[in-house]
C-alpha cells in the first residue's frame, strides 16, 4: 500500500510508461534549433459508486511539470468541458485534449477543480443532490506521483486518467455540504488508442451472501498492478456484493478486500481480508485482464 497519510491526492501510476520509452522514435524534429516532441493524449475513465447516479465536475487546470523547465499547463479552463459528469463516462473513455511536450522525464501531473460554488455535485440513487466542497486545506485539489515517465520525441502516450467517485466524496455531518477530495489514479499506455480491459466482479461470503459492513465503513477492493502499485480503488455493493473497474490496463491485477472509512482515511483502512482461494495467497487474488475484456472475479472472503 502506498505509505501516505491519506489518499486525498491524484495518484499518477506510470507502469506501463517504461514500454512506451522503449518504443521511442526519432520524430519530433532534429534539425539544429528544433526541440524534439513527444504527444501526450488526456483521457478520463471513471469507477463508479454504490449509491451515487451522478457525479458533475468541473476541471480548471491540468499541469505537467518535469526537471528541464517550470510547469507547464496541459489544458485550462476554456479547453475543458463546464460540466462532466463522471458516471456517465462509462466503459467509453473521454478524450479531453492532446498536446506535444518536449522530450523528457516528467514527474508530477496535477489536476485542480473548480472552486466556484455549486460547480462541483453529486445526485444520490435516491434523488439527493448535494453540492461539493473542497477541502479548506487544499482547496484545489493534491498531487502525488507514484512512478515518474520519460517522453521520447516522435511517441505518443495517453494518460489514462482514472477519476474514482466513490473514493472521491464522502459526506460531512447532517445538513453540511459534501466535500470533494479528488482521487485519481494515471497510467501511461503506448499509443493513441491502447486496448483496455476490465473487471466486474462480486465479493461474498462463503455461503454466497454479501458482506456487512461495520457502522461508519464502507467494503472496498483495492487493485495493484503486477509490481505492487496501486491502481484502482472500488467500492463493494452492500445489497449484492458487485464491483466494477470499467477501464483497465491489461495484465494481472492483484485485488484485496477492505473496510475503510467514508472518507478513505489510509491510516484507518483495515487489513486485507482472507479471500479463500486454493493456490492463491491468503488475502489476494490475482486476475488476469484481457484486452477488450472483462474478467468477472468471485472474491469468497473467509471469514
């Protein structure tokens, strides 16, 4: 798990940015005077939340920042839609903007949200609307890089920017206004269109009941990519034990079973639970994800 206080940061997971180095061309320019370019495409997918039909956001400002020069803004304001609502993205990923950065190694993207009131707001399944505050202590949102990513001249990478809802908002005390506290994760695939894949899954116990919950927590399942690092968070239905994470890098994704806080507090995220699983290690489950897939895990938790 990654050693933080609390995941209120976008967390940015270039596991497959390596690869698309590799496959670095020499385009771009090499004339005396000509700085060579990479292209960088922003695409946005979304996990959805158990008890939330919809999810408006409105984005001010992407930033990029790497060692040769200050940062650098990807999108603004005015390149961005005023209103997205993240829950209608579904399995299609959106496509925000593309532009050409100069090569090299960038580490840290940052994505800030409006702060102007009511642009921000969520619908519950049951017709509730509540508007979201930012966070007074950093009101536009955080960063936090996980894996820094070289940008060769002539390549193209998207950044999968994968927007969780549920691990996103969480209400304050009755009558408040719910708070926004942005949890992105970003992966960086070789190519203008990589395949993805996906999972939809169900957590159950053994005698194929859905798991209860403790009061003030909620059921989660945390997805690590091949090398340990976190990718994707998705919260458990109550009512049928059902998960989802549409949009996925392919390959194996290690997945454990939590209870954590409404406000997805790290330090107060339980232990794996114990999936029964025969050949598998006792708290997590390995799922192979086919591109243009999607794999359907049934976590038994043994408790």
């Amino acid at each position: 798990m990654a050693g933080t206080t609390r995941w209120c940061l976008v967390l940015l997971s270039a596991c497959a940015l390596a690869a698309a180095a590799v496959l670095g061309g020499c385009g771009g320019g090499s004339g005396e005077g000509v700085i060579p370019t990479g292209t960088v495409r922003l695409v946005l997918t979304d996990v959805p939340a158990a008890d939330l039909a919809e999810m408006h956001v409105r984005i001010s400002r992407i930033e990029i920042s790497n060692r040769a020069e200050a940062t650098r803004v990807l999108l603004e304001d005015e390149d961005i839609p005023d209103d997205i609502d993240l829950l209608a993205i579904g399995d299609t990923p959106m496509l925000l903007g593309s532009l050409d950065l100069r090569e090299g190694r960038y580490s840290e993207v940052r994505v800030l949200l409006s702060d102007r009131a009511g642009a921000n707001w969520v619908r519950e399944t049951n017709g509730t609307v509540h508007t979201l505050t930012p966070p007074l202590r950093d009101p536009e949102g955080g960063t936090r890089l996980v894996d820094a990513f070289h940008l060769q001249a002539g390549t193209t990478v998207t950044l999968l920017m994968d927007f969780n809802a549920a691990a996103s908002v969480y209400p304050r005390l009755p009558g408040e206004p719910w708070a926004v506290r942005p949890m992105i994760f970003a992966q960086g695939l070789p190519g203008a269109d990589p395949p993805l894949g996906g999972i939809a899954g169900v957590v159950t116990e053994r005698d194929g009941d859905p798991l209860e919950a403790p009061a003030g927590r909620i059921l989660a399942v945390f997805v690590q990519n091949a090398a340990y690092k976190l990718v994707s968070v998705a919260e458990v239905s109550l009512t049928d034990g059902s998960f989802a994470v549409p949009q996925i890098v392919p390959g194996n994704q290690i997945l454990t079973v939590r209870y954590t806080t409404p406000d997805w507090d790290e330090n107060l995220t339980s232990d794996p639970l114990p999936i029964f699983s025969p050949n598998q290690a006792p708290t997590e489950f390995t799922s192979r994800v086919g591109a243009n897939q999607t794999t359907t895990p049934n976590l038994i938790i043994d408790l």
